[in-house]
DNA sequence: CTGAAAGCGCTTACAG
DNA sequence: CTGAAAGCGCTTACAG
C-alpha cells in the first residue's frame, strides 16, 4: 500500500534492468547521461522514494542515533535534546529518543535495545539511580558492540572509556561564590537536593573549597529540604544562598519570598533555573547558565563526527564547556 | 563487526538449514520441541539478537512512530512527549522524535521524511506557523499514503480527516471564570500571547462568553505584552486576570509581583503554568491543569489502536479531554 | 553503457 | 519434522 513505486516498478515502465535504474538514480559513472535522465524523470513523476529500510540492510547502517534522556520534564535535559536535535536533523542521521525516566533498569532495557542493531550511534546522560549505584557495566559493554556512544552531563568519576561531555561544575560554584562574595556576602549556605548526583557532588566541593565556615543544607525529600531552607533562613544567619540545582533553586527563593523578605537585600541567591521561565518572572533569580543547547550540539557534534571517520580506536576525550552567570533580581 | 552472530552462523554450526533455524526462534508448531531447544540454547550461548532491519524489511514495517513537537521547551510538550514515551515504550514501537520548532517548512520537512516509508504511524501537533497560515495540505497527503495520524493539542478547525485529542479549551476557561466570579471578582480581563494560536483562540472565545465587559489584552510580542499587562495592573480597573498561555501567566504574576501586590488580594490570577515548576515556587499560581501526560497517552493509544487493527476505513474520532482547575495562592 | 547475479539477514509458503 | 527456494527492496562487483 506504501511504496507502490519501487526500482522494479520503474524498471518495467522503462523496460531496462532494475540495477541501470539504481545506478541511474545513484549517479553512477557508469550510465549513460541519456538514460540518467529518462530514468530520473520518470522517478520524480512517479513520486519514487528509495525505501530506507532496504537500503540500511544494504549498507548495514541503521542511519539511527539513539538518546537516552533521564528526565524530559526537567528543562535542562528539555534544552540539551533541543540542542542534539539541531544538529543531528542537519545529519543523515535521525533521532531515537528513550526516556529512562532516572531507572537503571529502563536505562539497560534502552542500551539493550539499541546494541541489538538499532542504532549506529548512542547519546547517554545516565539516570539517577545508575549513578547512586555506581552500575556501569551495561554502558562498558557498548564498546565490545563498536557502536559509539557519547557520555553527557553526569560523568562518572571512574574514566568508562568513552567520550564525554560537562560544564565545569566546580569551577561554575566557585565562581557564584566569588559573585557572592563581591556582593559583599558573608555568610554563605549551599542548598541542594541533588546530595549524590555527580554533579551535585561536585558543586558542593566547588562551595567547600571557598567558604571558611560552609553550612550545607541537603536533601533528596523535597519537603525536608523546604523545612530545612525555612528553618535557615529565619535563623537569620545566612546572607547569602548558592542552590544546587533548580529544585533548590526553586525552593530557595520561594521561601525567602514568603518569608516577605526583599530580593537581593537581606539575603541573596544564585542557582540554576530555566532560563526562558525565569526571564518571564519576578524576581528574576541570579542563575548559572549551562548553556544545556550547547551541550546538545557538541555531544551531538562529537558523535557525529565519530560516525564519519569509523576508527574504532581512536582515543576518547573530554570535553568541559564553560558555564556563565546571568545576574538577575536576587543578587545584584 | 556489529552481528556476527547470524540465523547463517548459528545454522552452520548446528548442521541444520537457516530456515529450521529461524522456525525454532519463531516458536514454529513445524519444528521438533528437542530442534528447538537446541537451536533457542546455542542462541541464547552466542547472544544472538535478530538483526531487526531484516525483520523489517520482510515485515514490510518499520515498528517505528514518528513524532513532530513544535517545541520541546515548551513544558507542556515535554510532558506531553513523556506521555507519548509510556505508552509506546511498552508496545513493540520506537518513537523518532522531530522538532519543527514552530516552523511549517520544517514540519513539511519531518512530514515528508516520515512518508517515505521510514514510520508505520505519526502524531503531530502542528506548527505556530502552520496554524497562522492554514496550509494543512502536506498532512492530509499523509491520508494517501495510507499512513495513520493522529493529531493533537492545535486542532485545525475544519477537519482534517484525521483522529484528534484535545482538551476542552472553551469550557476550561469558563470554569476559570466562574472560579474567580466565585471570589468575587467583577472586573475579569484576559491576557494572552498566543492571540492567532487555535487555542489561544478558544480560550479567549470561553472568556468573551461569560464577560460582560470584556477587557483583552493580547500580544505576540512578549515585551509588548509585558508593558500592557503593566498598564492595566497600574490602572487598577482590573480585580481579576485569566491568563491564555503559560508566558502570559508568568508575566502577569510577575508584573503583580513587582507592584509589591500581595497575591489574590487586590488581583486574582489564573492561567496555565508548569505544575512541577509552580509547585515548588511561591506564590504558587492558580492555573487551569490541562494533564498534558494524559493528552500524550490518549494520544498515542489512539495510534496503537489503529495500527493494531489497520482497518483503513474506519471514521475519524475527536477525543476531548477534560482539564482541572489547581488553586494556588494567587485566588483563594 | 547495460544487465544478470549475488547478497544484505531475515521469513514463509512449499516440497519432500 | 526439515530444508531448498523465493522474496522483502535495494546495491554493487562482475560479465558482456
């Protein structure tokens, strides 16, 4: 019912051989510039479209990238899809998007799934529990099947011998830190509720390496961290707030809203939020842009070129991009 | 170097042909209970995983279903998506996700791709520019094809032969309505940023039935619609606000905020927001929950329904969900 | 310059 | 119960 229109079908309606009418369509060499012509007239006015999953047999490409995303609903991963997508639409290549929704167990299904020949390449951001885990074995035995695969964002300490692509989580507190301290904050806390995350972890070293006396509030329990944050904040205590994460973020600067208090006076804040959402609100919150497009494209841009050159045993490198701070309302 | 372990190899090294072999994998009544577990054990030894572009191409299917997003920023399609997910990652089916961001070449573009035989289905929600510009004709080509479709969220007014799920964008404002009547409010405007949209449209259509004196505030232009939105606070004719869309809804909060207005007092507001974002903000805002994850599963069960049974002359469905109104601290 | 043949890895009537 | 053959729709050495 689909492709009514096929090599053979054009071959008979030309009455020449199916392979001329492949070469012909192929720009072979070695066909004749007459016959390219009748062939490839006949084609545009039959509507012919090779069909794709023949010619991937052929080649034996699937001209498929698989991604895993752990949580589409966070804008973070929402930005770094948006930002894969970019290039790879511009590719021959297409997008197989899995949620795996932060479970191990739906992250080896999707590994699973993609090693058994259904795509030429594999983007990952590992999910939460993969990380508390500190499983990898599912991700190791890509490399046995020799298709590509790019790490991003969440980078296990221990080197699993691929590509990888992050921000410098360290260095991006270090610097909302300094941002504070010029403010002339004193009394800074980290607040966050992502403890065990990788980059949870290395956020709060980048806040350890600068405060004299670090006050960490952490919680994965949303609502543990919002009493504790509540609690923090009447203390009086504190002048200053670098959140974890946009949950924190979140919680953070709604608890010093209620508490009525004025944005960037008694107490600053800096965080990760969305950056499209937090332009529209007030107060705009003080934010660390990841620039999560950019982490897309170049994860994308990595894998892709990784696909086109097919040495298998080339090194794996490490890319780091820069974060930015966007001052906004809460610390100014 | 991907599958060296073939129905070939494995029948080679058994001494039996490539199709008994094939047979016992396939559970076949055909092949003797002891051929088959030898052949499913040497199988299961060699971990061998059938190489699905062959499955396919003899299948005639492509187990795959294609999905256009105008933009995966936008929170409401990321949950959308995320509803998609589950229900197809339970089926035999894989999604390919495109983004068209808005754009109606793009979406010819995804469109054209997905009809080339490279998806056995598609759910779309159309582009803002082809919404503006009903140009509906490169999705009803799709009907030709005899590829199923389903349509959802931005539903062209004049049928597209097609099944579409949406939600009830009229009434969902009504309800809006008499919720803030309820509170007394007498002087109820609306502000949209989506004024062409379709169901920026039916919401401002569910406002102007129950508004005596309508007062609409609509722009595309965000900035411009800030500074209205400013204007009529400022003025302080308005006691009430129903916002169309998710940036009207942070703009209006934001723009009652920076007056230094405490919520729901001197101006209630409604609208449509993130409801992860919003339940972890103060104030949190009263907003109309359109369960943009049901709209994705409604969707694609939709889909797996019609691909299941094929029947291609079946009619068209228009499925209309309902949405639920959240109270947050911005009317109570 | 054109076409017959083999093959990509599978499935499934059909013969034995 | 097993296997040889044809075919899914292409591509590409190879012969002519």
């Amino acid at each position: 019912m689909k492709n009514v229109v096929s090599l053979k079908s054009l071959a008979k309606e030309l009455n020449i051989s199916v392979s001329t009418v492949s070469k012909s369509l192929n720009d072979s060499e070695e066909i004749s510039a007459q016959t390219k012509e009748r062939v490839k007239n006949l084609a545009k006015l039959r509507g012919y479209a090779p069909n794709p999953i023949a010619v991937r047999l052929q080649k034996q490409e699937t001209m498929q990238i698989g991604v895993v995303l752990p949580n589409i609903e966070n804008p973070f991963f929402a930005s770094v899809l948006k930002g894969i997508d970019e290039l790879v639409s511009s590719s021959k290549y297409n997008i197989i998007t899995f949620l795996s929704n932060e479970s191990l167990t739906r992250e080896k299904e999707c590994l699973d799934y993609f090693s058994q020949g259904n795509v030429d390449g594999i983007l990952i951001c590992i999910a939460e529990e993969t990380n508390k885990k500190k499983t990898f074995d599912h991700i190791i035995d890509i490399k046995q099947k020799g298709i590509p695969l790019v790490l991003f964002d969440r980078i296990p300490m221990q080197p699993l011998g691929f590509d990888t692509v992050k921000v410098n989580d360290f260095d991006s507190i270090v610097r909302a830190y300094e941002h504070l301290e010029n403010q002339q904050r004193r009394n800074i806390a980290f607040v966050s509720s992502i403890p065990t995350l990788i980059v949870g972890r290395l956020r709060e070293d980048g806040y350890l390496s600068k405060a004299n006396n670090p006050i960490v509030v952490a919680h994965e329990d949303i609502n543990e961290l919002k009493r504790s944050i509540e609690e923090l904040i009447q203390e009086k205590k504190v002048d200053g707030l670098i959140a974890a994460d946009i949950n924190a973020t979140l919680l953070c600067n709604s608890m010093i809203q209620k508490q009525g208090l004025t944005p960037s006076k008694e107490i600053a804040l800096i965080g990760y939020v969305d950056a499209s959402h937090n332009d529209l609100s007030y107060p705009k919150i003080s934010y660390i842009d990841q620039h999560p497009q950019e982490i897309g494209k170049q994860t994308a841009k990595i894998l892709l070129e990784r696909l086109e050159k097919k040495e298998e045993n080339v090194s794996t490198e490490d890319f780091v991009l820069n974060t930015s701070i966007t001052i906004g309302d809460t610390s100014s």
